[in-house]
C-alpha cells in the first residue's frame, strides 16, 4: 500500500466518524445537559410539592400544564437562557462561573427535547413570524436591562453597531441603561425577516431615544443596528419628555381593505426623500392625509398645532430645505401595522453648521394611498460618515 491509499484510507476513516458523530454528539449533549439540570435546577424543579420552583409553577399554569419543567413540551432553550441568566422572584440568576455558557447550551437543549418549536427553531426554512420578530425585539431589551448580551441568540458572525460604529454585543448604551419605558413603537417586516423598534429608555435614570433594528436569520439575530440619542446635542432636536406613549395614528392598525400593498407602502413613503431632495412637497405631490402631521426627536415639527416656525401646521406646503444630496433605504415594511421605516442620510444642508449631516430613522405611518404621519428618530453625524451597514 502506498502513502496516497494510507492518506485516502484515513480520510475515509475521519470521514466516517464525522458522520457518525452527530446523533452520538447529541445524545451526549442530553446527557450532559440532565446533569446540568440535576445539580441546579432539580432541587426547585423537580415533580412534587416540596419543590418551590414547581410549587409556584403549579400555580401559574394550574390545570394548563405539568408544574415540572422536565416535563414540558413548549420550552424553546431562549426562554431557559433568558430565565437562567436573569432569574426570577425567588428564582436566583446564575453566573456563567456557575453554569458556563457551553452548559448552558446543553441544559436549555436538555430542556428542550420535548419541544416542537424548537425543532421547527433550527428549521432554517421556517420563518419568523410577527410574534417571533417581537420577541425578538423583548428578548432584546430584556437582555440589555440585564446587561448581558450572552441570553441572546446570535449568530456567530453577528454585527453590531451603535451610532454607526461597529461594536460587541455589551458595549455601549448596554453598559449604563437602567430602565426600559412603556414608549415602544415596533415595526415588523416578516418578508424580509426584520424587526425595527423606536423606543425610549432610561440611562442613570435620563430618558434617551434608543432605535434598533434587528436582522433574524434562522431564528438568530445576525445584524444589530442601533442609535442612541441622549441630548439636543445628539439630536438637534430633542424632546424625548413627549413621547410617553406611542400616537395613536402610528399604534392604529388599518383595516385589511384599507391596506396598501408592500410595493405601493414602498412607492408612497419613497416620495419623502424625494421631496426633501427638490426641496418641496408640493412639487412631488406627496399625498398626505389632511390631519398629516411630522414628529422628529419628540418635537411637533409639522401639522395641525404645529407652532414650531411660521407655515409648519400645514405639511405639504411648508418650506423644507432642498436636500441634494439626501440617500435613503427600506429597512422595513409592516404591512399589518401599515408603517414603513426608511434609513435616511440627509446629506450637506441638513444642519446649519456646514460640517454635518442628520443620520435618520424615519417611520410613514402609510395605509388607503395616503401618508398620515411621519415619525423619525434621528441624530447629528458628520457628512460623509458611513452608516456602519454600507
Ligand atoms: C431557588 C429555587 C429555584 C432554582 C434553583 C431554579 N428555579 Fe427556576 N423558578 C423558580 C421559581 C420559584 C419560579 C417561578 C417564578 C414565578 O414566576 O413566580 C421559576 C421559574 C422558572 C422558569 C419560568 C417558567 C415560566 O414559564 O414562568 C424557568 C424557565 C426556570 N425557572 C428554569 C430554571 C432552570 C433551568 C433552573 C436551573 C438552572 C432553575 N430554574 C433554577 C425557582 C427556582
């Protein structure tokens, strides 16, 4: 036999047991996951009353299930992540000192057996549907509370960026956020697996703007794009006191007749930019609904009650800059909610300085061929900067 024959031989040998490791490899992650379980959850989990763990889950989900999580066939291994890194009332969180993340791994896998979600979870064909994008956006927020990036599912090469600079996962507005608030306006695009939220959260106890957008791939979260605007500095404008509660223009949810279809959103919203590009309105005919009104960082800047500057009540008409230079992408269309959020760069002209430019999340409230409302978060940049996701 000569070297080549020994070469393929090993190769086929190697070859095999690859193969063959897989079913192994997962009874083996069972097994360890259940020693997992054993040494730190049983003695709260396990079946039986003298278990506090099953004792308050057997009054929550009396007669609806078993009380012993062993038992359960609806436990996708995010939700054990998510509790085992966070606790809950008596429920203390772990460290990953405690249970490392690779056990983790194992004990959520263990855990999820039973469960039908999350096989369909690792069916990469299987969509991520309005409910599960949301969750994505909770899981998100909650994680960030918790400060600590590791609950989330991600995919190995995840990117994230905060004010467009790339960052991990952890850093930034994760570090100092104290808080989350009830203003959470969200934006779910199914088609392109994307879910988009505006909200406002509390950093040392100061209400900053916070806007994310999340890219889910295969059920994992592999883009992370956020903005964070503390201060009229930031943003120019900013007056995040007003936004308590999301509008009720935005939150309406259009009856399915009135719906426009995900091009025309497209076609309708896009005629924004193009006016700010001519400098007008009027000009490209954007056919705003007649109580249409523009919120930007808070600010009342167009529409009925507007006092901002002379002319601003009246939307269409009122003078705006002419914007040139102004770029713009679909980052999402809601169907259902009837919002389309487009990613602008305003280019020069946009600040009085010279020097910078506004970087622009900007929402169209658009159903029944009109644009009712227009709601941006948005903040300083210098012109030219790339957005991070170029
Ligand atoms: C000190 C006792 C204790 C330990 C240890 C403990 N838990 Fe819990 N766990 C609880 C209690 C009590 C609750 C119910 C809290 C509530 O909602 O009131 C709970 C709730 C949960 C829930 C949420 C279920 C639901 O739908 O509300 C999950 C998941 C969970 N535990 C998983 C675990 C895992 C996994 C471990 C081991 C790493 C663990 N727990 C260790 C006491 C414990």
């Amino acid at each position: 036999m000569n070297a080549s024959h020994t070469i393929n031989k090993i190769t086929g040998l190697i070859i095999l047991a690859v193969l063959a490791t897989p079913v192994a490899a997962q009874d083996e992650t069972l097994a360890a996951g259940k020693m997992v379980y054993d040494k730190w959850c049983g003695p709260c989990h396990d079946a039986g009353v003298d278990h506090p763990g099953t004792l308050a889950l057997s009054a929550k989900y009396a007669g609806v299930k078993s009380p012993a999580l062993e038992e359960w066939t609806d436990l996708p291994p995010a939700v054990t992540k998510l509790f085992v890194r966070n606790g809950v009332s008596i429920m203390p969180f772990f460290r990953k000192t405690e249970i490392s993340d690779a056990e983790l791994d194992e004990l959520a896998a263990y855990l999820a057996r039973n469960t039908d979600v999350a096989g369909k979870a690792e069916n990469p064909d299987a969509a991520c549907d309005r409910d599960c994008l949301a969750g994505f956006i909770d899981q998100y927020m909650n994680a960030m509370i918790a400060h600590d990036p590791g609950v989330l599912p991600v995919t190995a090469q995840v990117k994230f960026t905060e004010d467009t600079i790339e960052m991990q996962l952890g850093q930034g507005l994760w570090e100092k956020v104290s808080k989350l608030t009830d203003y959470r306006m969200d934006i779910l695009d199914v088609h392109n697996s994307t879910a988009i939220s505006l909200t406002v959260v509390e950093e040392n106890g100061i209400r900053v703007m916070f806007a994310l957008r999340l890219k889910i791939e295969n059920k994992l979260i592999s883009e992370a794009e956020t903005m964070v605007v503390r201060s009229r500095e930031e943003g120019m404008i900013f007056n995040p006191d007003t936004l308590q509660k999301v509008s009720e223009t935005m939150v309406l949810e259009p009856e399915p007749a009135l719906r426009n279809t995900r091009d025309e959103m497209i076609n309708i919203a896009t005629l924004y930019p193009a006016g700010l590009k001519t400098g007008s309105f009027a000009t490209v005919d954007v056919p705003f609904s007649s109580g249409a009104y523009r919120f930007e960082n808070g600010q009342l800047m167009a529409g009925p009650g507007c006092t901002f500057f002379p002319g601003c009540e009246d939307i269409k008409n009122q003078r705006i800059p002419t914007l040139a230079g102004i770029t713009h992408k679909v980052a999402a269309v809601d169907g259902e909610a009837g919002i389309v959020l487009l990613r602008m760069n305003f280019g020069p002209g946009a600040t009085f300085d010279g020097k910078n430019t506004l970087n622009v999340w900007e929402a169209f409230k658009v159903y029944d061929n009109h644009m009712h409302a227009v709601e941006a978060f948005m903040e300083v940049l210098p012109i030219g900067a790339p957005s991070g996701w170029d």
